[in-house]
C-alpha cells in the first residue's frame, strides 16, 4: 500500500491534489482512497488531505499517521506543523519550494533519508508558467509521480483532464508533466509499485 | 458504472436512480454535498418529475416529507446530529402513521459541545423513534443500501434510515459501482401507496387514537420491524444476485466462526477492524469482527448465533448512553442473555476522535489479556479530565468545561494530525 | 345595501345587512347563493363532531372548505394542524371529514401541506388543489417558522388560520394571538395588568402580506358570503396563499352560545379585527365597517374581559382597547366618514319609507 500525505494551507488545492491521485491510480485500475481533514477549512489555515493506493480493496478509513509519502504544498508550515510526523524510513518528500533541502534547513533530515527519495521543487512557478495561477498542486502531482515512479504521468493528466474544464486541464498537465521530467531526471528511480 | 468518486455524491447519484418524486433539503454538514448533488441532477433533468423543495428547517423537511409520501411520492432526505434531533418530533410522526420515507443520517456528533465530526450518537439517539436504521460499512454499501432501503420501506411502509460515517465516508473519494439507471429500475419497482391522500378516495390520515386502540397500532410497528428482520436478508440475497456483491444484510462476520475473541461494530470502522484482526491473526490470536448491518430491528437471534461460541465479546461503539455506558452493548447483551462470556463496552472515536489501528491493537490485546474493565473510553486524556474535575471540585465559577479543556490541549492548528 | 337585479317588474328588494345576503337566500338566483345554501354542498367538515355548541372554528372550517370544494370541483386535499378542529374533527374511530385529510403535528401543518402540494406537482397532478388549516396557536405561534417558508416559496397552497385567540384544545392558553386585557389561563385578572397585556402579539395578516404572496385576506364567521368570496377568489390564484379568519369560541371567551356570529359581527363593527384583501403584498379591497360600535358593546359579552366592568370597572383599559380600534379604523380607511349616519337610516329616508 502508498499511504500518501499532503500538507498545504485552504485555498492551494490540497484536498483536490489528494482526490486527483486516488483518480489516477483508480484509472490504472488500482483501488484508492483520499480524504481531507476536516475543520474550519479557511484560506490559509493549515490543512492535511490523504490518499492511500492499493491493489486490493481498502478496508481501513483512519488518517495516515505513517505516510510513505509526503507533499507538501507550502514551506511555510515545515516549522509550524509537524508535517514529517510518522514518515516511514523509505517515504518520499517533496516540497514545493524555490529553496534546496539545505536552504530550508532540512539538511539533517535530508542526509539521513534514504537518498533519491527527497525533492525540492519550485511548483508554484512552474504552476505560473503554465497556467498563470498560482495553484500548485497539479505540478506537485506530476512531480510526485515522477519522484516515487508510483504512478504514470498519463494516468496524472487523466485525471487533471477529468476533473478540471479543457484550458485549465491542459494549464495543469502541462505544468504536471514538467515536474514529472524534473523529478525524474533529478533522481534515481525504485522498482517497486504500491 | 465502477466511478472514483465522493461518497456523497454516489448516494446522491443512485438515489436519483431510485427515481423519488420529491426531495426536501435543508443543508446541515456533512451531509451538504448529497442535497447538492441532487440539485444538480434535478437542475439538468437528469432526475426529472421530481420536485426539489428548499426547506427552512429539517423540521420542515420531514414535515413536508411526510405530507408528500402520503400524497403517494416517493420521498427521500437526508439530514445529521442536530437537524436529527431537530426533526424528531416528525421521525416519531413518520413512522407511526407508517410512511416509506428513506433519508440519510451523516453521522456526526451532538452538541453541545458543537462538534462537527463524525459518531453515531445521532442515530443512537433515535433508534426507539420506529425507523429502520440501517448502517453503511463502506461508500459502496452506502450507495447500495439506498436502493434496498426504498426498497424495504415500501413493502413494509415504514420509514428508513441509511446511516454513513460523516466526513469518513461522505467527503472520502473511493471506488464505487454505482448502480445504473437500468439496474435499479430492474431491483426497484414503482411505488404502490398503501396509504394515499386522493379527492377520489378521500380518507383520513392521523386521527387521535385513544387507550382503547394505541397499543394495538404501536405493536403493528414493531411487528412490522419483526417481518424486516426477514425481509432485510432477503432484500440483500437479492442485491448480491443481481448485482454480484454483498451489501447490506443484518449483519457480517469477518473471520468469527472460530474466534475467541469477537469485537461487534457498526459503520466504517469495521474496516479498521479487519485490518487489526488480520494482523493479529498472523500472530496466530483468536480474533474475528461482527459488524452489525441493521441496528433496528436488531437481530437478536442472528447475534446471539454469531456470538455465543465465543469467549470474549468486546462491542465498539461511537455513542455513549450517558449514565450507564453502551447503547450497542445493552442490545448486544440482550441478544446473549444467558450464555456466560466475558463482555466489555469500548467507546471510541467521539466527536471525531480517529480511531487508529494502533490504538485498536493495544485496547485488543488489553482485552485479551484480560486487563480491559467493563467500561473503557478509548484514548481518554484521563489527566486532563482529572484536572477538571479537580476544578469543578475546589467550587465557584470554573468556567465552561470545554473551555478549559481546550486550553489545556492548547490551540492546535491543524488538527490533530 | 343591495338591490337584486332583474326587469322592470321585478321587486325591489332590500336587505338589512348589505353585502352578506343572510336573509333571503331563498329569494336570490341559485348562482348567487351561498354555497352553504346549496344541498349538494360538499359537507366537507360533516356532522357527528364533538365540537362545543356554537364552536366558530367549526362553521368557519366548514363555510371555507366547502367553498374550497365547489372551487376546485371536489378536488382538494386538507393538512390539519393539531388542536381544536383536529381533536374534535377525528374522534378515533370516526371522522368527520369528507375530504382527503392528514393531521400530522402540530406545529408542521404548512409544511405539510407543501410535501404535498410538491408530491402532486411532481405527478402532474396540479388539478387537485392544497389547503393547509390550523388555529392561531399552530399558525401564528409554533407553525410560523414553516408558514414564513411556506410562504417565501410561493408553494401552492391556500393556508386557513382559524383564530379565536387562544390555544383552546390545552385549556385556553394566551397565543401569539391573544389581545390585550383578555383572561386566558396562564393570562389571569390578577396583579396590576389584568388579563393578558398589551404592546404584544403578531398580526398575522400583515406579516403574510410582507411575504407578498399573492392572496392575503382576513375574514369572520359572521359574513358567509364575504367568507366564501374570498376562499373561492383564493382559489383562482396560485402560489401561497393566506386567508385569516375570526372565530368565536364560546367555551374559552366565557360567550354564550347563541353570540358566535354577533361576536364576530361585532369584532368587525368595532374596527378591532380589519376586514381586508390584499394581492401581492398591497392592501385592495377593505369591507368597511357599517356602523362603528363601541368596543364596550362587544367586551361585555365575554367573560373573558369580565374583570374590565363591575364594582372597580378598567374604564382606561377600555379606553385603550378602544384606541386600538380607532388605530385600525385609521391605518386601514374603514369608515367612510366617522360623522356620517349610517347607511340605513339615509337610504330609509331616501326612500320615504323611513322616518324623515
């Protein structure tokens, strides 16, 4: 199972990036689950969405207190809230930031992770350069798929495509797609599927 | 059609397949997003001769649900914790004039204090008020129950209740098959009013009924609960041919038939279970899941087969009966009057409070270890409750409960994650 | 005052009470009868009920409905809020109505009648008509929050609140409805504000005509045709609609029997119940008041208002409630002209046939 955990603040679309993983792993005919927190979901409090992906049916419906991967959406909450919380030793991290591991003061962190498994990435610009918003969540997305090699980008920009009317869709996949190439080329790739 | 989609909006979904004539909304979280949906399917004529009626309160809403299912239209709402309890002057008025209304309970918290998430001490509170009360182990068999549930309540005409996790389950995105057009119209035939409010036959609906004649018409409706417990299999036989899964039923055992220890639920914690069941089956411990499908009527008998062989009984269950302890464990206790067996009460995930596998492992092995009381609160913060008694006790203004135990816990930001 | 229409030869007739047609049914042309007149009436609120002798709720429930009938030609279904009528109406195991009939709670019956209103709408059968009905308490009181909604829908149903001032079936309570200085149970002639007091209640009329529905109407027992004008009018109309009607109750107001429809007579006189119409929220018509009567005259028949006369008469509670009818008769235009004799008398004169 990929028990997958996504950490942003309302209104940067992580309850939707959550829904959008569990529709592409549901088209690759896998099973899929995502759900928000919830609480008084006001722009800008912090907020924390799940997805967990199987190969058989999902029976269990508690929050994901041991993630094998993390997204998160904004850098702002890496010292507010405890976002690595229960990240199991080979999860994946990615972070959408302009800063490196180093420069987010993560470095203690990042030496002892398993290397290949923890990104950077500047989403949000990549976001404004194919969208012209400021919505992340479709490139980390992309980026994600391409950091874990869990899931095809195609399956990604289906379910972008499926959720989102046409210019929006076509904004984000091509936004996600470029972060699935960074991710890609900028790390190793494990085998091993959910 | 198998879809990825929020459970909400795949009830909302198969119960426009159910074809009902009238919905009333009223919005109360978290049942928002299946009023929603269907006011988009009615608005774009994909469920048309059905009047979409906006009410100003639940009370309203079983009110005009009632008028409308006497008028012969298949009716339908859906409501939570204080619109329930809102409306139940009318649940008793419903079920005792015998109408085949369905409505979704979200389940979720009573106040005060004010608490959104989800437990089942809504419907608990209701489950003498004559209704069905049928709970949804997961968004399939939320989906499923709906189409069942019309099902049962015109044959029987008495109102149903399909219960599903708030927030668990309704805002959860998962896999469902949701029932075609085609396949409900084939389980579900037209409504055929026992009861029918009509200038051509004109009767009376709701006359008094004095001591001479109410017992006899309060012992119909649990009579007619009593052919449910019939029924209900049967209706769920059916589905499972027609369909090819199982959904509904009075109940299902997840590896009891052997088991030494049987943990009895309802809802989506029973998915939970299994998983913790399942681990500790590998480490060869005797453990199995009964998960209660029907909670009224409840199956006594059905109950009593699944639990007597075993040694140790521990019911689960997200409500409290304040003063005395379970709800679900005094009727599972009546299902085993006589039989000898260790029978612990666990109150868990109130107000929200996740459930978690490890929590449900410790409190199991506890069980089995015999070191579990009668009464257990799981994950109970026993200090901070120490605290305020302690406040409560050095006397004068202490302040609101809540309050002060929001401060100890301390302002949390982003939940308790 | 009217004049029946016909030739040359026909008689002139006069009525003493213009407008209301009470004396003579016989005489009129079978269409401008009465529906009550008629022995094919629909007899939708039957005999065989238990209400008290000389109830109004009773006659006004059955002056209404039966002309709700003959307007809609039978097709109608009734939503009855608990209380008076419901109780006496449906002694188990008999029932006095002879149309389709629910009583569900009673603070739910507009709510009600829109389920089934909206149930009809759905099966295309918008030819059978709605009535929602109930007395002040479940109207004005505990329904209001599902008549305001009702109303604010525009859901299509006439609602009949039958108001005699008082939550009677539990032992006269004080309602939302009750007027001032009145005795109820829980409103006694003790202390320094005997009775009930004033400066509360809701006037329901008014509060409908806010929601500017498009049928508005207040009416009493004691002018049938004017009664039944206004049901059957109602009925031309779809969307909400709101029909107010005073009804005497003997028992709860300490009245005799035989007074019901001089009480309601009298309520009008007095300008202490406006009889009016109103469409779309702006007040149209207003049946004015023939001969402005003192409200003493109708107090005095009550023994509700008792404690206002005897030994230590309330000469200034009295001179407030007669203020309140003055206010009335100002604020909705309902006499012509204060100082004017009345009709009657100038038309007798006119005539020659009265004193000069």
């Amino acid at each position: 199972m990929l028990r997958v955990r996504i950490h942003g603040r309302g209104g940067q679309g992580a309850v939707t990036a959550a829904e959008l993983l569990s529709v592409a792993a549901f088209r690759e005919g896998r099973h899929a689950q995502a759900f928000p927190t919830f609480g008084s979901e006001r722009t800008g409090a912090p907020v924390v969405s799940f997805c967990r992906i199987d190969t058989t049916e999902i029976r269990t419906h508690e929050p994901i207190a041991e993630p094998d991967g993390l997204i998160i959406l904004d850098p702002t909450l890496l010292h507010q809230v405890d976002v690595f919380g229960g990240l199991r030793p080979h999860g994946y991290i990615l972070i959408n930031s302009t800063r490196s591991i180093a420069e987010l003061g993560l470095s203690e962190l990042g030496d002892s992770h398993e290397t290949g498994r923890m990104l950077t990435m500047p989403a949000t610009d990549i976001a404004h350069e194919h969208t012209g918003r400021k919505l992340p969540n479709a490139v980390l997305l992309g980026g994600f798929a391409g950091l874990t090699g869990q899931l095809s980008i195609d399956s990604i920009e289906a379910a972008i495509s499926e959720r989102f009317p046409a210019p929006v869709a076509e904004g984000n996949c091509a936004g996600a797609r470029a972060a699935f190439e960074l991710a890609s080329t900028a790390e190793v790739q494990e085998a091993a599927r959910a | 059609m198998l879809e990825q989609i929020e459970g909400s909006l795949a009830v909302a979904k198969t119960v426009a397949r159910c074809r009902p004539e009238v919905v009333c909304a009223y919005p109360i979280s978290p049942q928002t997003h299946i009023v929603e949906g269907i006011s988009d399917l009615v608005r774009t004529g994909e469920l048309d001769h059905c009047e979409y009626l906006m009410v100003e309160s639940e009370f309203a809403a079983m009110s005009a649900c009632i008028g409308s299912s006497a008028t012969g239209a298949r009716t339908y709402t859906a409501t939570a914790s204080q619109g329930l309890l809102y409306m139940a002057e009318a649940l008793y008025n419903a079920s005792g004039l015998g109408l085949p209304i369905v409505m979704t309970v979200a389940n979720r918290a009573i106040g005060a204090p004010i608490n959104i998430w989800n437990d089942h001490s809504d419907s608990m509170s209701q489950r003498d008020c004559g209704w069905v009360q049928l709970y949804a182990e997961t968004n399939q068999e939320a989906a499923d129950l709906h189409v069942q549930a019309f099902r049962l309540a015109e044959q029987i005409s008495l109102p149903v209740m399909v219960c599903m996790d708030g927030f668990i389950l309704t805002h959860a995105h998962e896999r469902v098959d949701v029932p075609d057009a085609e396949q409900v119209d084939a389980f579900l035939p037209a409504f055929e009013p026992r009861q029918l409010l009509d200038p051509a036959d004109p009767v009376t609906i709701g006359a008094m009924v004095g001591p001479e004649a109410f017992t006899e018409v309060k012992y119909l409706a649990h009579a007619k609960q009593m052919q449910a417990l019939d029924l209900i299999p049967q209706i769920a036989a059916e589905w499972s041919d027609a369909f090819g899964r199982e959904s509904g039923g009075l109940l299902r055992g997840y590896r009891i038939d052997d088991a030494e220890t049987i943990v009895v639920a309802l809802g989506s914690v029973i998915g939970t279970i299994e998983d913790t069941v399942d681990e500790m089956r590998e480490r060869g411990v005797s453990i199995g899941v009964l998960g209660l499908k029907s909670f009224r009527p409840f199956p006594l008998e059905e109950v009593r087969e699944a639990l007597g062989g075993a040694r140790r009984v521990v019911v689960l269950e997200k409500a409290l009966a304040v003063g005395v302890g379970g709800i679900v464990s005094a009727n599972v206790r009546m299902a085993l009057s006589g039989i000898q067996l260790h029978g612990h009460t666990v109150v868990a995930g109130l107000g929200g409070r996740p459930i978690t596998g490890k929590s449900l492992l410790g409190l199991f092995e506890d069980a089995i270890a015999d070191r579990l009381g009668p009464l257990t609160f799981l994950d109970l913060d026993s200090e901070r409750v120490e605290r305020e008694l302690e406040r409560m006790h050095e006397g004068g203004a202490s302040g609101p409960h809540e309050q002060n135990i929001l401060r100890d816990v301390g302002v949390v930001a982003g939940g308790s994650h | 005052m009217t004049e029946r229409s016909g030739g040359e030869d026909s008689q002139q007739v006069r009525f003493y009470q213009s407008g209301t047609f009470v004396v003579g049914n016989r005489l009129l042309d079978p269409e401008q009868r009465s529906v009550q007149a008629h022995t094919e009436r629909s007899n939708s609120l039957t005999s065989g009920h238990r209400a008290c002798q000389g109830c109004g709720e009773a006659l006004g429930a059955r002056y209404a409905l039966d002309a709700a009938m003959r307007a809609t030609g039978g097709k109608l279904i009734a939503a009855n809020a608990t209380g008076c009528l419901e109780v006496f109406s449906t002694p188990f195991p008999e029932s006095s109505w002879q149309l389709p009939w629910i009583h569900s709670l009673f603070g739910n019956a507009p709510a009600v009648a829109t389920g089934v209103a909206a149930a009809l709408k759905a099966k295309g059968r918008e030819d059978v008509r709605v009535v929602g009905q109930g007395g002040d308490g479940g109207t004005l009181d505990i329904g209001f929050a599902c008549l305001s909604g009702m109303f604010e829908r525009n859901d299509d149903v006439l609602f009949i609140c039958y108001d005699n001032e008082a939550y009677m079936n539990t032992g006269v309570q004080r309602s939302g409805a009750t007027p001032p200085a009145a005795r109820t149970a829980n409103t006694k002639p003790l202390g320094d504000n005997p009775g009930n007091v004033f400066g509360q209640g809701k006037n329901a009329p008014l509060i409908a005509m806010a929601h500017e529905i498009p049928y508005v109407a207040t009416a009493t027992v004691a002018e049938l045709r004017d009664l039944e004008a206004k049901v059957e009018r109602a009925m031309e109309v779809r969307g909400a609609r709101y029909i107010h009607i005073f009804v005497p109750c003997p028992l709860g107001w300490g009245a005799e029997s035989c007074d019901t429809i001089r009480l309601a007579r009298l309520v009008k006189e007095t300008g202490l119940f406006p009889v009016f119409e109103a469409l779309d929220g702006e007040l149209t018509e207003v049946s004015k008041i023939r001969r402005q009567v003192p409200v003493i005259d109708y107090l005095k028949l009550q023994r509700r208002y008792a404690h206002l006369f005897g030994d230590e008469p309330r000469t200034d509670i009295i001179e407030r409630i007669q203020a309140d009818a003055d206010r009335n008769i100002r604020r909705f235009g309902l006499l012509d002209d204060p100082a004017e004799p009345d009709d009657t008398m100038r038309l007798l004169a006119e005539s020659g046939r009265g004193p000069q």
